[in-house]
DNA sequence: CTATTATCTTAAACTAGTTCAAGCGGTTTT
DNA sequence: AAAACCGCTTGAACTAGTTTAAGATAATAG
C-alpha cells in the first residue's frame, strides 16, 4: 500500500470503518500530486475537479472583487480539505483562486470518482455526509460567535486558535481572511505588542 | 400513509430513490407537530433534538450576543428545514432561539432515528450527504457575495429572491437577518421608494 | 373599543474601520 | 550591484453605518 496516503485513511476511519476491500477501491481513485509555492490549484473560468486533502503545505483560496479587492476565503494546511467548493459540488467554472502558499503536496479525487464511489460505498456515503455536517454547524457558528466582535477580538481568538497559520501565512492574507485592510491589522499588532 | 408528509417525500426523492420499504421506515420516524406563534422549538440551555422540516408557517432563529443585540441567523419558510443545527450536530445545549413567526406545522425527525436510519439506509445518508454538501456550498457562495456589498445592495438582492418572506416577515428581524440596524433598513427603503 | 406595547420613521451626533499617501526594510530579478 | 518589487508601518482625512432619542403608526391583549 502506498504508505503516503495513510493521513488521510486515518482521518476517515476517525468516523467509519472500511473493509480492506473498499480501502483499495478508494486508493484506486486517489492520486498525489504537487504544486510549487503560488501555483493555482483552482481558478476563475476553470471547473473544480478534485477534492483535495493537503498532506504537506499551505493553500488560500480567495476572490476579487468588483472593485478589485482580494478576499480570502479559506486558509488551509497540512490535513485540511482544500477546493473552491462551490465549484466542485455544482460543476461550474469556479469563482475562486485557490493558490499554494508553499510548495505542497496533496491528494486529489475527482468528482465523478468520488460520486461514484459513495454511492458504492455506504461507509464512504456516510463519512462525507456526517463531516460535511460538522463542517457546516461549525462554520456557522463559527461566523456567528465572529458577528458581535471588533476587528481587534477576532485577530486575537483568530490567532490563538491557529498559531501555525498565524506563523506561516503573510500578514495581508490574515487581513483579508479576517475582513480588514493589512494597515489596520498592522495597527492592531502595534497596539497589542505596546500592551503587554 | 399519512399524505400530509407526502411533501418531505417529495423533497427527499428530487435527490434519491426510496423502496417502498425504506419510505414505511422513514414514515415511522416522522411526527407532526405545530407551533404557535412566537413559541420556541429551540432555546439556549436545550439540546436540539430535531430536524424539523416546515409544511406550513414560518420561522426565525436568532441569538443574542454579549451586549444584549439580536441577531437573525436564519428565517425558513414552507418548504425549508430549521433548527439550531449546531446544537443538533453535536448533541450539545442551543446557543440559538428558533422562534414560531406564524402559526407553524412541520415534521420532526429525532437525531437518534436518523442516524440509525442513515447506517441503515443507503439512500438516506446520500440524500443528506448531497443536500449538506450543496447547502454548504450555497451558504458560502452566498457569504462571499454579501462580503462586498453595501448595505442597500445586500436588501435589494435579498428582497429580490424572497419576496414571499419579504412580505411576511418583520422589518426589524429582516434588517437583524441582513447585518444592519433597522433605522439603517428604513432609510435604505425610503431612498428605494423614493427613487422608482 | 380602548389601552398598551411593539414596530417603523426621521434626524443629528458619533465611531470603527477605510482610504490615501508616503517612507522603510528585505528579496527577487536583471 | 542596481533595479524593481513586495510586504509592513504610520498618520491624516474620510465615510458607511451606528447610536440615541423622540414622535408616528400599527398590532394585540384585555
């Protein structure tokens, strides 16, 4: 077995278990690939193919708006899933950019492989089902607990809970993931670091 | 059968194909409940303990963040599935009230019964993995294209595709839904109003 | 039908965060 | 080693949306 792929069994036999049959059939489909630091994995004009789990490295996707802002959508490392998602599940030209912030290397399924399979495999059916869920309830909530808070608070909580993203992704990317001009983080960090 | 439920079939079988056997277990599972009028069906301090899916009325959930504010996290008419589903998800006490805008009939299906039936049932777990899936796609989708705007846009496209909850739901919980106060709401209506 | 309470409107003062502009180090390209 | 570029900082002017407050209108209960 190509041990490189074990993360991401690990991470769905979390919640299901395989048979050693249907692990092979769902390693039949999956392919490693690499890209190079600012190397596009998904872009504007360009359907969505993969779902696509990060074994090592970092990605953003994000948007420009029509007066020609970034937006950054998602942040996402090492055991994240990784895609402009609106695009893989409706199978129309993405809206986002999905950009490698490092070299990184992950694992791709494409869509009809993984459609087919769940609908093979009850095990696999139900491994997306129930963290797609969780995926959803905790971003919803997520962004409600962010709705009431400063600028400054969600910086804060934002960085406590993701050290490693806040150590390896610029400044600006955290700004724009976090709804902010990069000026006024900076002026955020300048105040936080004169308070303690 | 119970034809009363034959809409949350209808629903269910747009995605998936159900045996006659499967909709006789399903059926089992269902009960009909009404609400009335500004009663609660989920509220801080209570486990979630449905999926419930409105045949007729309306409602709303919502919280109250720390400086006493209301925020309208989703208004769900005929036709929609409501609840606070973090709380649902993880089987953990609500942070959200849902609260009856009319007088509300909906189906409640109990977490238990449908992770059973969703081991159980093939067809099930796909119906709910594919339709989280899209609902989470949708509700980013929808996020990142609210992120630009300005208020009055966000109302005007809003309004635009929900006319009917346009109509029947309260300005002051519309202007909660959108992200804005409700003086803010008036004056974007007044302008509205006074320029066509 | 009347009293009460909630919703909607209007306007003036206010603020969190943006925009613009300029300068500073570091790093990639030539 | 220069040139061009990128990310970060700083400050002053600005604005979309909030806050506060008070009056007008509508809905609901008794």
């Amino acid at each position: 077995m190509r041990t490189e792929l074990q993360p991401l069994l690990n991470q769905i036999q979390r919640y299901v278990s395989l048979t050693e049959g249907e692990i092979e059939k769902l390693l039949a489909i999956c392919e490693v690939k690499t890209f190079r630091k600012r190397q596009f994995l998904d872009q504007p004009g360009f359907v969505s193919g993969y779902r696509n789990y990060i074994l090592k490295g970092a990605f953003r996707s994000y948007f420009i708006d029509p007066e020609g802002k970034e937006h950054t959508v998602q942040i996402a490392i090492e055991d994240w899933f990784v895609s402009d998602f609106y695009s893989y599940i409706t199978q129309t030209p993405a809206t986002l950019f999905v950009e490698a912030q490092e070299d990184t290397t992950l694992v791709q399924m494409a869509y009809k492989d993984i459609e087919g399979l769940c609908k093979e495999i009850h095990a696999l059916s139900e491994y997306f089902r129930i963290t797609t869920e969780r995926a959803f309830a905790f971003s919803r909530h997520r962004a409600l607990s962010g709705i009431s808070m400063s600028a400054e608070a969600r910086y804060l909580e934002w960085a406590a809970r993701y050290p490693e993203m806040d150590r390896r992704i610029s400044q600006k990317v955290i700004a724009s993931y976090l709804g902010m001009t990069p000026e006024f983080l900076s002026k955020i960090k300048k105040k936080i670091s004169s308070e303690c």
